[in-house]
C-alpha cells in the first residue's frame, strides 16, 4: 500500500472520445461500451511501478462536454500529467486538440507531461485521422503521442504508464522547480515525496524542502486572483 | 496494547489541543446549539473554558500562521474565512481527531486514553453503553408496537440514562441539534482529561505542535493522516499480527474516493468564494447592500442545521428503506440520481450485512454455546469502518456531484434541501454505528472489556468523524450556492 509518490493525472479531450473508457481499463481491465455522460469529473486510482519504485497514480477523469468546461478547467490544478484524448473515427475532436491544449497549459503548470493519445484505434475502418498527422501534432506541440484502444486494451497500459516514466524523469533530473512554479501553480500535490519511514511531515524530492512546502500549501490555499 | 502507549499518546494528544485552540477563544461557539442537552454539556463546558489549554496556543512554530489566531475570535468570520483551520469552524476540531487519531491510533493510544479517562472519570465503559442500547432499542420496540406511548415518559428517563452515550456516539441523539456538538463535547471533554497525562510526557507538546501549526486543506490533512496510517500498517504488520484487526477507516476512505472527491469539492468550493468576493468588491451602492442581506441569508441557512425529533421509530428501518426514501426525498430535483443511487446501494447493503449479523444469533440462541459464534468481534469492528467509511465517501461524492449540478444547471438550490439532507446522512450514520455496537457487543459477549471496549470506541469515534466529514462537506457547498445565486439574479436582470 505504501507509495513513493502519487501523481495526479488529468484526462481530457472532447466528449464520446473514450476517456471514461480509458480509465475503466487501466484499472479495472475491462470495457464498458455504453457509459454514462461524465459530470464534472470522476476518479480512479491504480499503483504502478517504476524503477523499483511504487507510484500511486490518483486519475482524474474530466466531462468532454462543452458545458462543464468552466467547471472541469478547475481541476487542472496541479496535474502532474494530462492525457489529451481524440477518436480516430472523428477528424473534429482532433480538430479541437489545440483548444484542448490552451486550456491545458493555461490552468496547470508549465511543466506537466501531456500524453496525445489517439483513441479507437481498433476502428480502422472508420478511420478518418491518420496516424501520421497525430504524431506531427504531437511533434509540433511536444507531446508524447500513442495510439489505444480502450476496447481491445491495446496500448492502454503504455499510455498511463509511459506518462508516468517521463514524469518520473523529468523529477530525476530536477526539472521541476519548486520555487518558480510555485507562483503559478501548485505542484505541492502532484510531486509530493511520500517516504516511508516519516512520522508527521511528508518528505520531498532531494532538491525540495520541507519549508518549500509550508510555502507552496500556503500558496495553494490562496485563490487564483 | 500497552507497547504502542509512547508512539500513540502524543498523536491523541494533538487532536485534543487542537480542539483546545479555538474553542479558549470562542467558548460560545458550539454551545448555543446544545441547549437542551445540559446533562453533558455542563461538564464539558467547564473544562472548555480551563485555562490549561493555553500552551497549546502559545506553541504556535511557524509565524507565517500568526494570522490564524486573529480568524479565531470572531465565530462568523471562523467560518468564512478559507484556507486556514479557521475555515472549518468548529468542525476543524474533529477532522483534525481523525488527521491524527485516525484509525490505526484509534486501536492504539487514543482508545487507550480515553479508556484511561472513562475510568477515570466515571463514564459508563462503551461496553455498558452499548449493551443499555440494545436494552433501548428492545423498550422501545415494546412501546413503539404498544401505540400507546407516552411521549416524554419513557423517552425521557432513557434521554438521561443515554446522555453519556449521546455524547459518545455524536450522532445517536435524535433530539435537537445537540448531535454532532455533543459528540465533540464528550470528545473535548475526555481531551482534557487527556492532555492533562500527555503534557507530562511530552511538556509543551513538541511532539505534537508541528502537526498543528499546518495550513493546508482538509484533503490534505486527511491524505497525510492516511498516509501516515499505511506507514504504521506497514510497520506494524510483520511484526505483530495481532494489529491486523484494527480496520483502517482513513484508508478505506480514500479507497472508496473519499479524499479525491473531498478535494475535488474543496476546489470547487475555494474557487467559488474568491468569485464572491470579487463580485462584492465590483459592486456598489444599494446593489452591495442588497447581495449582503441576500448571502446573509444564505449563511443563516448554512449555519442552522436543524435536527428533528420525530422520526423515533426509524430504528426500525432495518434494510435501509426509509433511508433511501428520504433521501430520495430530499434529493428531489437536485438531479444527482446516479450518485444518489450509489449511496442507497450502499446503505442497504450494510443494513443486510447488520441483519445477518443479528440473525443466527438469536435463532441458534438454543443451540450449543461453542456452534454458535462464526462471526469474531475483529470481523464486526471491520465490518463496521468499512461500512462508515463508505458511506461517508458516498455522501461526499454526493455533495461534490450536488456542487458541480449547482455550477453547472444554475438552477435554484435551496439550502434547507442541502441541509435536510446533512441531517439524513448524520441520521443513518448515527443509526448504523449504533447497530454495529450492538452486534459488537452480542459478538463479544465472551470477550474481556479491554479487547471489546477499544472496538466499540472506535467504532463511536468514526461515526462521530463520519459525521463531521459530511458536516464539513455541507459547508463546502455555501459559497457555491452563493455564486449561483449571484449569477442567477445577474441573468435575471439582464432579461
């Protein structure tokens, strides 16, 4: 049960792509075909492994639909990682990556690993993304990029889990600076050190300091202007 | 049991000086809503006002929180004011208990205080309490089926004989408002009692100020508390088999998305008072006043959570029925249907569980004494957080589904619904560890009082910080309902 570490994760893109599905396969290894219109956001939670180390993954699943964006856009905060999704089978959800995007870089911070997946891939014969054009945005946007099928499971794992990697790397070589994000954002809750043998105050990653922390609660009780 | 007392001690110890903290400067804050409950209260409000609990005050660390200290004179404003501990007004007292006390403390130090302070100080052992439960529930089942029933009669001597457990249990009480204050009342109580023999051991809490002085947010704590509580698992399991029976009602919560959804909320909640407070500040003139006396009005209606007396006879919903209708009831038109749905699932399938706990027993009551028993106190107690922690999830998915409904639809939201519904959630959770007790105490009929009686607190501790979380919850939804209500009376202007 115990964890080195637990990202946050953020899962978007426009609505009847498949997120909610995505999900429901990375943790419980099976697929819904009808699924009820998210509201607001849902959950899911699953531990994985990485270099030795357990990483809790805390998943946030976010409503496609146009309406609830002013309230899922709240929930960016502090994501460690985002998995932008759009349907093969549909060119407009691709279409509206780059809003997707915007919105992404806007309310989390700068430095959260986006994860392009381009979803259905078991529907080639309604294919009408190619693959190429999903990497070239990828390329563009510097993203990581991937195909899935939540249905068949194919590269479902991957996508979580390489997302994670790059996270992991990216805390490796002290990317993420505390100090400067912490005016932006809050990466308190995302890249939060849980050490095991601790009494009271969580531990952090060797570049941060229990006092950093003090700081970035108190900033993350702030409101956002 | 008595090797944990030196980690466990100063764990318990920070629940209690917190509840200290800001009640010294607010003594009143919690006592005009126990009025009628004076057997328990008396006691309770003496010791609040002790000066003792100083220290605990002064030993504030970090200076960046002085500002706390000036939140806390003004009860109104403690409750407004977001972020810091004062935000969660006098709720803060006990979801700190269960930041520290949680669970794995609760088997260990903390149970073990207050048993020290129940002998101590004469309050019936939780054993007692919960055997004259079951003695209650059977007169009044007599009297319910007997129609004719006195009011006032017969309730009120078991009003006074169960003032103690009222306050243990927070919930149980049906009267008045006193449920979930008096809960914290005994807790504070025996607190005091208790910091009384921790400051020995640990003078001017070192050991337990650095968990105080914290501001971060309710999710937070709860989250460390929870991982605080895997660490001591994990410790504890190789080397003492025997602390697998102690449920881990934090971790549970978490497990059923208690905390992500209590986050999500928190959110929510944050960003929709800043949105409040920035409309007041674009306004002017009879515009302001009137938004004032309109959110006034609102937070009248968050503060009063009124808990009526009539439904005695709710002790007989036994497969959870009633709970579901009145939720049902007081969901009307809130448009949560699936979340609701969970929630019934939920209660009813505790409400069979409890049935079949009771079940053999009185069938098999003939039969011989060894064949009897398959269900051993640890599996009840289990049981039991399992299913309070669920419930308590559910209930706050519930109101982060409602919160995101109310952004979303701007419809009109009433928050006497939102409250009756706090009260309904309190009700079933009261009710619910009433009955597991009760089972605890038929199923340990043969156990000695200190294996039984630190189960049965346990069990009373979380239902009373089960309470609280949908407490804390409900008050999460009012700058909410507020930003829907200023967008609402923008649009009809506009029209």
């Amino acid at each position: 049960m115990a964890y080195a570490y637990l990202f946050k994760y953020i899962i978007i893109g426009d609505t009847g792509v498949g997120k909610s599905c995505l999900l429901l396969q990375f943790t419980d290894k099976r697929f819904q075909p009808v699924h009820d219109l998210t509201i607001g956001v849902e959950f899911g939670a699953r531990m994985i492994t990485i270099d030795g180390k357990q990483i809790k993954l805390q998943i946030w699943d976010t409503a496609g639909q146009e309406s609830f964006r002013s309230i899922t856009r709240s929930y960016y905060r502090g994501a460690a990682g985002a998995l932008l999704v759009y349907d093969i089978t549909r060119r407009d959800t691709f279409n509206h990556l780059t809003t997707w995007l915007e919105d992404a870089r806007q309310h989390s911070n700068s430095n959260m690993v986006i994860m392009l997946i381009g979803n259905k891939s078991d529907l080639e014969s309604r294919r009408e993304v190619k693959k190429e054009e999903g990497e070239a945005f990828a390329r563009e946007h510097g993203l990581i990029f991937m195909e899935t099928s939540a249905k068949t499971a194919s590269n479902v794992e991957e996508a979580f889990i390489n997302t994670a990697k790059e996270i992991y790397e990216k805390i490796q070589e002290g990317v993420f600076d505390i100090n400067n994000e912490v005016r932006h954002t809050s990466l308190c809750f995302s890249f939060l050190l849980k050490p095991l043998h601790s009494s009271s105050v969580p531990v952090f990653p060797l570049f941060l300091l229990s006092v950093v922390f003090q700081q970035c609660v108190w900033f993350a009780t702030l409101p956002l202007s | 049991m008595s090797d944990s007392e030196a980690p466990g001690a100063p764990e318990a110890s920070t629940e209690v000086s917190t509840e200290d903290g800001s009640p010294a400067e607010t003594p009143d804050r919690s006592s005009p809503t126990t009025p009628d409950n004076s057997t328990d209260v008396a006691p309770t409000r003496k010791a609040r006002r002790r000066p003792e609990i100083q220290p605990v005050a002064d030993v504030k660390e970090k200076p960046k929180v002085e500002e706390q200290p000036a939140e806390a004179p003004t009860p109104s404003q403690s409750t407004v004011s977001q972020g810091g501990w004062g935000y969660w007004g006098s709720w803060g007292k006990t979801i700190l208990s269960t930041a520290t006390a949680t669970v794995a403390t609760v088997g260990q130090g903390l149970t073990q205080v207050i048993e020290k302070a129940e002998t101590s100080l004469g309050i019936p052992s939780p054993t007692e309490l919960s055997a004259r439960v079951e003695e209650e529930q059977k007169e009044q089942a007599e009297s319910s089926s007997g129609t004719d029933r006195v009011p006032g009669d017969g309730s009120a001597a078991v009003e006074s004989a169960f003032g103690m457990l009222s306050s243990l249990t927070s919930v149980v009480q049906s009267t008045g408002k006193t449920m979930i204050t008096g809960g914290l009342d005994a807790l504070e109580f025996i607190g005091k009692k208790t910091m009384d023999v921790i400051a020995e051991g640990d003078p001017g809490f070192k050991k337990t100020k650095g968990l105080m002085n914290r501001n971060s947010t309710l999710s937070q704590v709860l989250r460390e508390a929870k991982e605080r509580e895997e660490q001591q698992t994990a410790e504890t399991e190789s080397s003492d088999s025997e602390k697998k029976m102690v449920a881990h009602y934090g971790m549970l919560f978490d497990e059923f998305q208690g905390l992500s959804h209590l986050e999500a909320l928190e959110i929510l909640s944050r960003e929709s008072e800043s949105k409040v407070k920035s409309v007041l500040t674009t306004l002017s003139g009879d515009e302001r006043v009137q938004l004032r006396a309109d959110l006034e009005l609102i937070k009248e209606s968050f503060s009063l959570v009124e808990f009526d007396d009539e439904d005695v006879d709710e002790k007989k919903d036994e497969d959870g029925s009633e709970f579901v209708r009145e939720l049902t009831e007081s969901l009307e038109g809130l448009s949560v249907t699936a979340t609701a749905e969970k929630l019934s699932k939920a209660c009813r399938s505790t409400c069979s569980q409890i049935t079949d706990m009771t079940k053999p027993e009185q069938e098999e009551e003939g039969s011989e004494e060894g064949v009897k028993k398959t269900l051993s106190v640890e599996d009840v107690h289990a049981a039991a957080i399992r299913s309070l922690a669920e419930l308590t999830a559910r209930s706050i998915e519930l109101f982060h589904k409602l919160a995101e409904m109310i952004l979303f639809s701007n419809s009109s939201t009433e928050a006497s619904a939102l409250s009756q519904l706090t009260v309904v959630l309190c009700k079933e959770i009261s009710l619910l560890s009433k009955k597991f007790t009760s089972c605890l105490t038929t199923a340990g009929s043969n156990e000695k009082g200190d294996v039984l009686n630190p189960l049965i607190t346990g069990v009373f501790l979380e239902a009373s910080n089960s309470a609280s979380y949908i407490q804390d919850a409900f008050q999460l939804l009012r700058p909410i309902v507020e930003i829907s209500h200023i967008q609402r009376s923008a649009e009809s202007t506009e029209q």
